[in-house]
C-alpha cells in the first residue's frame, strides 16, 4: 500500500478532502497526524468517514504528533518516514488576528519542520502544500501564480506567515522537491448546505447584518466599494479542485490560484447579503482608520461576534488574483466557481440554525 501524510485533519477541508484522496486508489491509505488535544475529535471525525464510505475501514491511521516541534513530535518518526509516499500539509493558523509569534511558529515554523521530516522519507515522492491567495498582502494590480515575492506590504501577520512559509516551499521545490501549490481566496462552506466549522471571512457580514432590524441595517462602508472586489469560493470547490489536481502528473511543481475569476464587488456583495438576510442596507461612509477602531473597540455587535478589526482591510483590498493555471487543467472537468450569490442563501440558512459555531473553530 502507498502511504500518504495529512496534515490538518479533523480539519474542515482536511475532512473532507481525505475521503476523495483515498477513493482514487484501493491501494493508499492515509496517516493523519494529530494534535493531542483534538484526537478525540480525530476518532468521532474518522468513524464518520468510515460510516459513509466502510470502503476505507482500516486505511486511514491516526497518530499523534505536532507540526511545531522538531521531527514533528513522532516518538516514531523513523519508522513512519519509511512508509510516506505523498503529503497534504493543510496545517496552519487561519486567523486574521493571530499574533506574529503564534503565526510564525505554526506557519512558518511548522510548515518548516514537515518540509525537513518529509525529507527523510525515502520513497517520498509529492508534496501537496496548501497556501493562501493573500501571500499577496497589498500588491496593488493583478498577483499571478507565478507570482510570490513583489515587494508586497501585509494586512496583518497570518498573510506574512503564510507568505514566508511559502517561500520556504518554494525554495525546496527550486532544490528539487516534487510539489503542487494550491492558493485558495477566501473560503466559506459548502455551496449545498452552506456547512462550514467556523464563521469568519463574509460570516462576520452575514451575522452582522442578521443582529441589526430588518427597516434599518447601518453598516460602515469604506474605500470605493464598487472598485474593490471580495473574492470569495465554497469549500466544496476547493476540495473538488484539490482532489483532482493532486491526481495529475501535470501539476507537478505548478501553482494554482482557486480564486473566483469574477468576484463581486464590495458593493455587489453588500447588495447581496443585505437581499439574502432581508435588511434594508443603509451604508455611512467612513475613512478605513475610524472603521478598524470602531470595530475594535465599540460596545455592541461587533464585540459580541468577535469580529476582529484586520477584517476592515479587505473592504479595501487592491489585489486581483489571475488563475489562468487552474482554469487551464480545471474548467475542462466542469470544476468552476460558482456565482457568490448562487449559494449565499444556503449560507445564510446555515448562519440562523447554528448560532453555536462561533469565529474560532478548527479549520
């Protein structure tokens, strides 16, 4: 059997991306290594994969392990890089706020020590890393796949940390490691079901605007809303995109960007979610500084959805993201970003019945 590494599960994407991985041949079977502390969500994630497919009994093992310690923390690492054929690393903090010191450790550092066990690996043959569209930070004009290091100024650290995380991927792949490069822009659940693990991104809009009376909904607004665009893809994309690519020999040592090539504009996002909660949007134009610090720091609703105030940065966000790579091999299998508006009704259904999730959960 061909072992491949995951790291990232019970993750959202990891979760569901797993599955899809294995059902490409009988033959593979996934280790997954796992945090100590979310083991136990680990199993009951598993036994909720084999349930739906019992074709995987057996294939997938789960060990414990931590991307931020020396040899990943694996009291049995030799034995384990032996097996290792392919690798997802999915592991990352995804927070806007996150601190630069817990960025660095788990993104950079993390993503550093995984590069140096999967190096060990003697039949290790791929590396699947997933990246982020915003190692852009503010690059004003179109960031192609091609593109990393511009000279690019960061909203806040997770873009930093995922930036150099990839520029350290990169710097492996130029030495000879075999890798695919996925980017996706800002993710939210499912496009059916509208499910997701947390509410951040356009969630803070959406339960923002479900806080405020329908008659009178009073949102900030700022930059030009109608020349910035929003890009935004469901999760079940993504995973569809991923499981496909990872399976092309072609894709070797490619980048993708698994953004929307026709995102709304801000305006047209504000428009569509102010439709699909049924409020009456009145917009207050405001310079981007006093916005962040009415997020931050005034009483009521953004406090309590602990929205976090580098959120305001991509209301004004510059970038554009070409994804010329994957419509190219994409598009011709009919895996394509569907319209924002198309799906933000599941989105919001999903908001109203799960007042439970909150901004912080796993991903």
């Amino acid at each position: 059997m061909a072992t491949i590494f995951f790291t990232g599960f019970p993750g959202f994407l990891g979760s569901r991306l797993l599955p899809r991985v294995l059902a490409r041949s009988a033959r593979n079977r996934a280790l997954c290594l796992v945090q100590p502390k979310f083991m136990g969500l680990a199993r009951r994630r598993l036994d909720e994969i084999v349930e739906k497919d019992p074709a995987l009994t057996g294939r997938i093992d789960l060990v414990e392990g931590d991307i931020t310690k020396p040899g990943l923390g694996l009291e049995s690492g030799g034995k384990i890089a032996g097996e290792i054929e392919e690798a997802y690393h999915l592991a990352a903090v995804y927070a806007l706020d996150v601190p630069r010191d817990v960025g660095m450790r788990v993104n950079v550092d993390g993503t550093r020590n995984v590069l140096d066990f999967l190096a060990m690996c003697r039949r290790f043959e791929r590396l699947h890393y997933v990246s982020t569209c915003y190692v852009s930070g503010r690059y004003a004009g179109i960031f192609r796949e091609r593109d990393l290091d511009k000279g690019q100024r960061f909203n806040n650290h997770y873009e930093e940390t995922k930036f150099l995380a990839e520029v350290d991927v990169q710097a492996r792949m130029r030495e000879g490691l075999s890798a695919t490069i996925y980017r996706p822009s800002i993710v939210v659940g499912e496009r059916h079901t509208g499910a997701t693990q947390k509410f951040d991104g356009p969630y803070f809009l959406i339960r923002l605007m479900l806080t405020m009376s329908k008659r009178l909904a009073i949102l900030p607004v700022v930059g030009d809303p109608t020349a910035v665009r929003f890009n935004i893809v469901p999760s079940d994309f993504v995973v569809d995109a991923i499981a496909y690519l990872s399976g092309l020999k072609k894709s070797r040592g490619v980048v993708y960007q698994l953004a929307d090539p026709e995102p709304l504009t801000v305006d047209e996002l504000l428009e569509e979610v102010a439709r699909a909660t049924e409020r009456n949007l009145v917009r207050v134009p405001m310079p981007v500084g006093v916005a962040k610090r009415l997020v931050a720091h005034l009483p009521g609703p953004f406090r309590k959805l602990r929205i976090p105030a580098e959120s305001v940065d991509y209301f004004v966000h510059p970038t554009h993201y070409d994804t010329r790579n994957a419509q190219r091999d994409l598009t011709p299998k009919g895996i394509t970003v569907p319209p924002f508006q198309s799906y933000l009704p599941n989105l919001v259904t999903f908001v109203r019945e799960h007042p439970e999730i909150g901004a912080s959960a796993m991903v």
